[in-house]
C-alpha cells in the first residue's frame, strides 16, 4: 500500500518512525459530466483572473483571502515549517477506555506502517502495551494543512489509528428529538423487543452493495445495447396508524423469511413484565412494607430494650413477694408448733 504521510509516533522519549497508509478504500461508481447533445466531456479550465489566460497545475499554488480581499500565498514550505511538534509527529498525549470515544467524532481511518527495522522494537512495544492496557491512545497529528485528533488502536498485529473530529465540531443533537411527550407501552416494547431477537445478529461480510450492483447492470446492458433492467420499485410504505399491528406483523414477516413455518411465525403473547414487587400476603393485620429510616431503628430500638428491662424488674418484683410470703408463712407456723408445745409439758 503506498504511503500518503511519512513521520513518526512520539511515545514519551520514544521516537517511532512510521509511514500513514489509507486503511479504507471507496468502491463507489464515478461518473463524468458531459454534454446530452453529442456526449462530449465537460471539462473545467482554470483562469487567472489578472493576465486573463488559462493556466496550468504547475502554475497554481495556495493562498488566504484576508478580509479586505487581499490574498496572502501560502507555500509548502511555509506549511512544512509550522511551529507546531506535531508537523511530522503523532504526539500521543493520552490513553484512554475506549467507551470514551463518542462515535460522532470518528472521521477517517489509517494503518500505522513502521518504517524500516529499527522501528520494529518500539512499534510492537507500544502495539502489545495497548493489547494489555485494554485502552486506546489519543494523539495530535498534522495532515493536510491542519492540525487533527487521531485515536490509535491494534488491529490485529498493525496498529490503526482513526481520525477524530475535534469537540466543538460535533453538533449537539438540539432540535431533532420528537417535541411532544409520547407514552410508548409495555406491550409494544415487548414486540419491539421480540422483532429484534427475530432479526438477530448479521455477518458484516454478508451484507454488501446492492446499489452499486444494480447500477452495474445498468451500465453493462447499454454498453450492450441491450435494454436495460427494470429496477423493482420499494415498497411504499404507509402511514402507521396501529403501531402494535405493525410490529406483529413486522415480527411475523421477519420469522417467515427466515423459513419458520407459519405457526413459529404467529407472535403469540409474551409474559407480562414485572413492573413492581409483589404485595406481601395478609396474615390477620397487615404488614407494614416501609422501610424505617435509622433515627426510627433507634427509638423501636431503645423502646424495646427498655420494656424488655420493665418486664424483667417486674418478675423480679413478683419473685421477691413470693419469696418473702413464704418466708412469713414459715415463720407463722413455726411459731405456733412451739405454743402447742409448751402448753402439753404444763398440763
């Protein structure tokens, strides 16, 4: 693959020469413009608009439009000599999770080639760092006259590094929410639910441009001669007026074309969600199910102990009384034996 940008990582101290490959390619079909009359090309010329007279590539160079409308060039050199580290450097400066990433910012994607064997070392070094960090490295990069945001990450055994948009070039998502409040039900999120295990999961090597196919049919049959396909018309689709009706019906026509038969492929009731706990079942009086809070744990706490000690001082209260009733019956008997006693020795 060739090259479009030689330099090198910065790594800390260590210094990584590498060459920027394109890791994506566009298999889309160009087309000219020309002219409907007799098929001719359109082509452009380039002016300059002082000597009046067309000019060629080698004649043209960069330049800024100040706000007066004065043009200042700008030349290769000038754009070379940049005081800025990152002119001819990948300047990592973070490692981060991945899930940090937003999407939105993803821009175009590279493969980080190291350049020459020396490179080697550094390059897997830093390739199976990022392998056991689970994390991807965040750094600045200039390409293309500015400077960009670029994430790196191992893609099998190379080292990929994607472009990030910059914050503020992401839009906030204002004005695209629906303005009026919806209620969506649980029966309809349980067919949502149901349609999307229906469709599962998908190969991404399965899926593949069926535009691009067609068209080539096209150009292939008038290149011929021949008369071109007819090209089947989507399907119209109407306006929804039962969403729960198109969802089963979308559930049934997903298990069909995946060749169940047609009674797998009625969508029958799913259980009912659980949305709350279930009430505890009554016992005589009912269940207090609220939680108490800790200054109430405290006071049922220092209630209880307290009763418990009332409790306790009156059995030992009623002990003592038995106790010294018995006591005083002993004594009362004893006392009356000795009488009876005394009063036979007399007689």
């Amino acid at each position: 693959m060739r090259s479009i940008w030689n330099g090198a990582i910065s790594f800390g101290l260590v210094s990584i020469p590498i060459k920027l490959v394109n890791a994506t390619e566009s298999h889309s079909i160009s087309f000219r413009q020309i002219h409907t009359e007799d098929g001719g090309r359109i082509r452009y010329r380039k002016f300059c608009e002082l000597e009046d007279r067309e000019v060629g590539n080698q004649e043209i160079g960069k330049g800024y439009e100040d706000s007066d409308g004065t043009i200042i060039p700008i030349t290769d050199e000038d754009l070379a000599r940049l005081p800025i580290p990152t002119a001819r450097t990948i300047e990592i400066v973070a490692f981060v999770p991945s899930d940090r990433i937003d999407p939105l910012q993803m821009d175009s994607a590279y493969y980080l080639a190291a350049s020459g064997a020396p490179a080697a070392k550094p390059y897997t070094l830093l390739r199976e760092a990022l392998k056991r960090s689970n994390k991807v490295a965040i750094a600045k990069f200039a390409l293309r006259g500015r400077e960009r945001l670029g994430m790196l990450r191992v893609v099998g055994d190379a080292i990929a590094m994607h472009g990030l948009l910059w914050p503020d070039e992401v839009r906030a998502p204002e004005g695209v929410t629906p303005d009026t409040d919806v209620t969506v039900r649980d029966k309809e999120l349980d067919l949502a639910d149901a349609l999307m295990e229906t469709l599962g999961e998908v190969d991404l090597e399965d899926l593949h441009d069926e535009y691009r196919e067609a068209l080539e049919e096209v150009i292939a049959a008038k290149a011929a001669g021949e008369t071109p396909p007819e090209l089947p018309e989507p399907e119209r689709g109407g306006k929804v007026l039962d969403l729960m009706a198109a969802l089963e019906n979308s559930v049934r026509a997903a298990r069909e074309s995946r060749g169940e038969s047609a009674e797998e492929a009625e969508v029958k009731p799913l259980p009912r969600r659980k949305t709350s706990r279930a009430a505890p079942k009554e016992t005589g009086a009912k269940k207090s199910t609220a939680k108490k809070t800790p200054a109430e744990k405290t006071v049922s706490s220092r209630k209880s102990t307290s009763a418990k000690k009332t409790a306790a001082k009156s059995a030992s209260a009623k002990s003592s009384g038995t106790k010294s009733t018995a006591k005083k019956s002993t004594v009362k008997k004893t006392s009356a034996t000795k009488k009876t006693a005394s009063r036979k020795r007399s007689a």
